[in-house]
C-alpha cells in the first residue's frame, strides 16, 4: 500500500501525518506535533545562524527516525505568508500558452523582488472575454533554500515543496468538505500568517494570504502583562470572566455596585482587548481581499481553521464581522484516524496543510503549484541527466583544444569588466544602504556602517554579488514606495496597562494600612497623563497612597518630571470622607 508523509513546519509547532492508501481511500496511520525551536526561518532580510537552523534540522531528524518514517515521498508546505500574491489577466485560454507567458507577465506586477529571485506559480481563477483571470504565487528563493537547507540537515530530498494555502485547499478538495459547502470562504489561522481563500461552486475564485496571525496576540500579553512567551500563550487562549472574590477592595461596607475588578480580571481584560484588535484586523484585511467580489458570488458560510481557530471567541466575532455563520472546520469528521497524535483538539483544526501535502504524494493535485523547479528541480536520480550528460562530454572532447583559448581570454575580459562593475556597486549599494538605514530605520551612523560591510562581505564573489545588490535595493525601494511610516510610529501605552500598574502599586501595602474606606471615583488616561481620584475616611491616608505611586518603577520611567511623579490636586470633603485627585504627567515617547 503506497506511503507518502505531509510536513508542515510551522512558527510555533512542527506537523508531520503520514498516510497510507489512494486520495479516494486513504487513513492517516500516524500524526505528530512539536513545539517549533524559536527560530524565524522567514527573516526579512540575511541568513539565520546555522545553528539555529541546526535545532529545527535535529528536531525533525528525530522525528522521522523515531517513528521509522520514509524519508522519499515526502512533501513539504511553504508558508504562504513569505509569497507575494497577485492578481492578473492574460489574453489565454489554454493552459499550454498561459504557462509559456505567466512568469514575463508577472515581473510587472512585482514592485519589491526581481523575477529572478522567485519561483512563479498561478492558479486560473475564472475566464471572461479577455482572456484568463489568474492568481500568481511568488515565492522568494532565498526563503526556500532556507526551508531546503533545513531540510537536508535532516536527511530529507523532498519530492515537492506546495504552498500550505493550495495544500489545505487540495486537503478540503479531496476529503469532501468543499462538496458539502460548495460556496464558502476558508479561513485558516496561524501563529504567523492567515490563509484566505474564496471559494464558488467548488472552485477557487480569491487566495490570500497576509501576515496577521495569533502570534501578535500572544506576544502583546507578554509584553503588557511582562511574563514569558509560554505564560503569554496560555493567557491569550483563557476566556474572560470575572472573579468577584478577589477584589482590590473587599470591605463590609461596600455594596455589590461598589464593587472593584481585580488584578486577575483586569489581565484577562488586555488579553480580550488583544483578542479584539486581532479580529479587528483580521477583518479589514478579509474584507480587502474580497473587494472585488460580485453579489453573485456571495459566500454562504465561514470555514475556520488552523491552530489559531482555537482563540476563545474568534469565530463568534467573525461571525458578528461578516454576518455569516462561522464553523470550525473538524477534519476527524472526514479523515479515517488510526492516530490522532497528542493533542486531538489541535489535530482536529490545524492538520489540514498536512495532509493536502500527503494526498500530493498520494496523487491528488487539483491546483498543480510546486515550488521544487527551475534550479531546485530534483536532480538526484541519473535518468533526468543522463541524456545531457552524455552530450555534454561528447561536445567537450570535440571542442576542448579551440574552446580552452577562447574561454581563457574571455574569462580574463569578464573578470576584469565583472571587478569594475562589482566595485562601482559595491559603493553604491553602501551609499544607499547607509542613507537607508539612518534616514529611516533610525540606526546611528557607526550602527548603519557596521551592518552594511557586514552584510558586504557575507555576499558570495561572483555574478550573484550583482544580483544580490539588485535584489537589496529593490527591496528598500519598495519599502521606501509603499510602506514608509508604517514601522517607525510610537507605541501608546493601552489604558488598561496604567490601571494595572495603579492597581500593583495600591497592592504593595497591606489593605489595613489605607483605613476602613478607599474608593476610586475618577480614572482618566490620555497619551500624555491621567488623572486618578481617590475617596477615603483620613487625610493620612493619602500620604500612603502618594508614597506608593512615587515608589512604581513604572511611573517613575513615564514620569515627565523625575522628582514630581505624582502631584496631589484639591482636597475635597463629603460625607465625612476625603476625595483629592493625584495627577501623572507622561514624558513623549522618543
């Protein structure tokens, strides 16, 4: 019975099934989830050091070799997040004239990176009169021989390298989840990137991909909260909810509406307020990408999926965004498990990549996209050569003596010609680069040197320095172009992280030490200061509150005066309680 092995490597997590059968009749025999090694193997620009690509390689080495898996009919998935997508129109109808044409017709359409740094893919999405409509994939190439080096650290040659958004829709095709809802719209949630595709009767009409994933959510807990990446993710995934017996305040005199939130459910509260900046985003992009889409075509329902499905109200809030009904997409419902690995939650919502890379192998390949071509095709097997081998050595007999002296002056010619333009380059490549990096990314004069001649010298010695450098500026162009501002706006501080801060600051004293009343009235933030009014049964009791204000680490920092962190407003009597204001005023963000 024929074998083949899907691999998703993931921000986060590791996926590996393998399948056995046909793509009509197939059981997954075995499912296995890592946690990823934090290594980014998509960085923006340059190489990751090798040995942190050397965890990711020893982490799947031992994957395979532990469960005995065949390392020859294994397929990869590629995170379309590091792909451009593009829509376009060709004046064809056959796919034999599309494909001779698709690749000069998409350099037009790439602004950042030159055709020759991506394997082109497309997948024709709808005919009209003038011609074919298509979606272009461009795949950076030094992505992919990132993810190939990975992979040859492990031992594996893998047969075919696919998007993980096509796999997950060729996964879908085949287990009968587009039959069952034939007009839908896939949604499939990452850590890093989320995966968008439009479907009409079946077929793909819209694929997207962008990077928005729950990383960013996961992330910002860690950061407000200031606890660990781990900490953060378990924060992020808890739903909310309060605990009335944990309460800042907790005296017998205060009423049920009287009643503070504590510590606890104010962390919550930034973990929901995360959550819901995420679906905010998440939302605009969708609604981005179907733009374009006619009320003909529209979609019946959300399919939602992916890791980061699992997000506590996700799918009700899209659900409210778009005015469709939202479904998690459970692939136990379609899949013969003989094994549902660790985490079968998990399993049910973030295997379907996977599995579309399994079926692949198995033969089921509605789409046709593959990244292993033009210099990455496979070459390990000596009947794609042989032929031109043998050619080759007959033409090198023949011509050797007449080509020696023809190819010596030649290469002496384009040695020197290749040493005076490598140079011209080289200076302005670091002209540019240097004025790149100071001007924008704010970097000081000797940081900006330092990274250039570093980079400089990391870049090989022959025609592809030119190429490189070709590459490097069109892509500072293309940021200068499209995207400058964007990554350089300060952040400001949530409303949320000040009343936590209060709040710890209070907590520092015993509750007896502030009397028999405290109550807060008044909590105002702006960007620049906040204005907090306190009501409590002494005059004394305020010097405790100012004390413990002026010792927080984090008003200190925010103070815009050092040695005034806190000033005291009015104090005001009613009811025989005191109420007086403590004003904070913030220093600008640099």
């Amino acid at each position: 019975m024929a074998r083949a092995v899907g691999l998703d490597i993931g921000s986060h997590t590791i996926k590996v099934v393998e399948l056995n059968g046909n793509p009509k009749s197939f059981k997954v025999t075995r499912v296995v989830t890592r946690p990823m090694p934090e290594v980014d193997l998509h960085p923006p620009e340059g190489e990751i050091p090798k040995d942190l690509e050397e965890l990711v390689s020893d982490e799947i080495r031992e994957i395979f070799h532990s469960l005995k898996l065949p390392k020859d009919d294994v397929c990869v998935s590629f995170d379309s997040g590091a792909t451009i997508f593009r829509e376009i129109v060709v004046p064809f109808l056959e796919d034999d004239q599309i494909r001779k044409v698709v690749k000069f017709e998409a350099e037009h359409h790439l602004h950042s990176r030159t055709i020759e740094d991506v394997i082109v893919n497309w997948v024709k999405t709808g005919e009209s009169r003038d011609g074919s409509r298509l979606t272009i994939f461009a795949s950076p190439k030094p992505v992919l021989e990132r993810l190939l080096g990975v992979l040859r650290g492990a031992g594996i040659e893998p047969s075919s390298i696919d998007l993980d958004a096509t796999a997950l829709y060729t996964a879908y095709d085949a287990l009968g989840v587009l039959e069952e809802n034939p007009n839908t719209i896939l949604v499939d949630v990452g850590a890093r990137s989320t995966t968008l595709i439009l479907v009409v009767e079946g077929k793909p009409l819209v694929l997207r991909s962008f990077l928005l994933g729950t990383g960013l959510v996961e992330s910002g807990v860690s950061k407000e909260l200031g606890v660990s990446r781990e900490e953060g993710q378990r924060r992020a995934r808890l739903a909310a909810g309060p605990r009335p017996d944990d309460l800042l305040v907790a005296t017998a005199t205060l009423s049920p509406s009287e009643t503070e939130k504590s510590l606890e459910q104010i962390e919550t509260d930034v973990a929901v307020d995360l959550r819901s900046t995420f679906v905010n985003k998440l939302h605009r992009e969708a609604i981005r990408s179907l733009a374009s889409l006619q009320e003909s075509a529209a979609p019946e329902k959300i399919l939602l999926s992916g890791g980061g499905s699992l997000l506590p109200g996700l799918a009700q809030d899209l659900s409210d965004k778009f005015d469709l009904p939202v479904e998690r997409v459970d692939l136990t419902r379609y899949v013969d498990w003989k094994d549902q690995g660790p985490d079968p939650e998990f399993t049910q919502v973030a295997l379907g990549p996977a599995i579309g890379c399994g079926l692949r192998i198995l033969g089921h390949n509605p789409l046709k996209v593959e990244l292993l071509k033009d210099e990455f095709a496979p070459t390990n097997r000596f009947d794609v050569i042989k032929i031109a081998l043998a050619t080759c050595v007959t033409l090198l007999f023949v011509g050797l003596l007449g080509l020696a002296y023809v190819a010596s002056e030649r290469n002496r010619a384009e040695k020197k010609r290749f040493t005076y333009v490598s140079k011209a380059a080289s200076r302005l490549v670091k002209t540019a680069d240097l004025r790149y990096r100071t001007k924008v990314l704010g970097q000081t004069e000797e940081e900006a040197k330092t990274e250039v001649d570093r980079w400089l010298r990391r870049q090989p010695q022959g025609p592809e320095r030119i190429n490189r450098y070709r590459s490097l500026l069109s892509s500072r162009f293309g940021h200068l172009q499209s995207e400058l501002g964007l990554g350089d706006i300060p952040q400001v501080e949530s409303a949320l992280k000040v009343w936590l801060e209060l709040y710890r600051a209070l907590q520092k004293l015993p509750r007896s030490e502030y009397g028999q009343w405290l109550r807060v009235l008044k909590f105002d933030v702006q960007e620049r200061g906040a204005t907090v009014r306190i009501e409590v049964d002494s005059q004394a009791t305020f010097d405790r509150i100012r004390t413990q204000f002026e010792a927080s680490t984090y008003f200190q920092e925010r103070a815009r005066n050092s040695s005034r962190i806190v000033e005291l407003g009015t104090s005001q009597e009613r009811n025989n309680r005191q109420r007086r204001d403590f004003e904070f005023r913030f220093k600008e963000d640099d």
